[in-house]
C-alpha cells in the first residue's frame, strides 16, 4: 500500500468515528418520548445524511435500515433507539483486544511458538484476566491449559491462534475467508421469522448490498430486526466472509455478545450462518 493510500485510509476511518460519534451524540438527545416532532425529523435527516458514507457496508446497513423507518413513520421508539446506541457503542474496537490480535498473529507468523513468545502471551494473561474469559480468547485460555498439561501438541495451540486471528502467514500470508470455526453455530430444522427478533452480522451472498435485501424480507414476513446483540434476541445470522481483526469489529462484536449471553441470559438463542439460514428458509435469499 502506498503511503497515499494509507492517508487516504486514515482519513476515511477518522471520517467514519467522527460521524458515529455525531449519530450517537443526536440518539441520546432525542426526546423520551418516543415520537419525532417536525424539528427533531429534520434534524434526523440531517444526520442520516451526514452519515451516508457509513451505510454504503453491509455493518452498518441495519442501522441505517431502522434510522429509515422511523423518518418513514415518525417514532423511534425507546427499544429502537437503545438497540441503535448499543450497536454504535459496541463499534468502538477494544485497543486491548487489538493489542492481543497482533500479538497472537506476531507469533503464529512463522508457524512455531517458542518459550519466551509464551512467556510475553501468559504474562498478557496474567494482566487481562477478564479479556481471556471472554469468546474468542477463553479458547486461549484453554488451549494453553491444554498445551501445558501435555494434551494438546504446539500445533494444535498455533491452529486455535490461527482461528482467531484469521491469519495465516506460514501458507498464504493472507486473510482467511471462512467462517469464524470457534463460534459453537447451532443446525436448525427451521426458523420461525415472524414474532422473532433476528440480528445479521457480515457480509451476505459474498456482495455488498445483499444482506440489506435480506434485512427487508425479514422485517416484509413480520421479523423484528435488531442492530445489537441483546437477551431478546432470537437469531444472530453471521455472514460467510470475515477479516483479520475480526473480534474487533462490528462482526465480531455480536458474535461475542452472542457467545457470552448464551453461557446466562439467553441460553435458547441461536447463532446461525448464512447458509444454515439459505438452507431453511431459501425464500429468503431467492
């Protein structure tokens, strides 16, 4: 990349923070009580239009979506407007969770782990205990523990890294595409959309612009569509396509949520992926 186009990077990435702040700022100063009056609907308009380059991907289709519908019938009601600041708030990457990506993907970078790249990895465990109790990084946890007790070999430790970093520089250098392989998804027989509250994360039908398709045909059979990862939640759909950074993400930002609400709050939701969804209800990616 040239160091034109890594300016050009940063500044559209400030350009998107600046305008998720501001769109955040205005839904904790938009009234209580529910109904938009003239002045708070311009003002709305206004800000949906400031943040237009924020839409145009797929993370950001659905808040887009519900932003929308509430200029179309003029309410945002309270469980929409904490459901579009849980998901604004959720986008805002962990600088220690980032700091660990890049750790786990220094040492998985020539396919061997040695002692002292051990030592640095247990003493940031030792540092971040809650952060390795989360998903994705409480299966480091374990498969160190597993390491260390001789029932997992160094390269069954570095295939677990590589699943969570998506990277995998000793083959290709690049990205993984596949799915996210530690997230426990769930096979289902069906999915009943009406009534049910349904959140998508990814990219969908390897284009962008389809899984806002999708989003419509949901909310069009009587779905309710969320932005955020919640107790209410009853399907979280993940996309195909992920990328290096994934957890730090939107992306994987619900699916965490998804995976931590599931071990207390909300054991019955389920995470699906794409094609576990196309493969029940076909009519939806038709």
């Amino acid at each position: 990349m040239s160091v034109n186009s890594m300016m050009l990077t940063c500044q559209r990435a400030q350009s998107i923070r600046a305008a998720r702040a501001r769109l955040r700022g205005f839904l904790l100063g938009v009234a209580a009580d529910q109904k938009l009056n003239d002045m708070e609907m311009n003002a709305l308009k206004t800000m949906r239009l400031d943040a237009e380059g924020l839409f145009g991907s797929d993370e950001f289709s659905t808040i887009g979506f519900l932003l929308d519908r509430a200029l179309v019938v003029g309410v945002l009601h309270q469980d929409e407007r904490l459901d579009l600041l849980e998901s604004l708030l959720s986008l805002e990457a962990e600088v220690c969770e980032s700091t660990l990506l890049g750790l786990l993907s220094g040492m998985a970078s020539d396919d061997h782990i040695n002692s002292s790249e051990l030592k640095v990895l247990l003493e940031f465990v030792r540092q971040n205990e809650d952060l390795f109790s989360r998903f994705p990084f409480d299966k480091i946890t374990l498969a160190l523990s597993d390491f260390f007790s001789r029932h997992i070999t160094e390269q069954q430790l570095l295939a677990t890294i590589k699943s969570v970093t998506q990277v995998d520089y000793s083959s290709t250098g690049s990205i993984s595409q596949d799915q996210v392989p530690l997230c426990d998804f769930d096979e289902v027989d069906n999915v009943v959309i009406e009534g049910s509250v349904l959140v998508f994360t990814g990219k969908f039908g390897g284009k962008t612009g389809f899984r806002k398709v999708i989003e419509e045909r949901v909310v069009g059979l009587g779905g309710v569509l969320r932005a955020s990862v919640t107790s209410k939640t009853n399907y979280l759909v993940v996309g195909d396509e992920t990328a290096v950074g994934w957890i730090t993400s939107t992306y994987g930002r619900k699916i965490q949520m998804a995976m931590d609400l599931r071990k207390s709050d909300a054991p019955n939701l389920r995470v699906l992926t794409e094609q576990s969804l196309r493969a029940v209800r076909p009519n939806l990616f038709a």
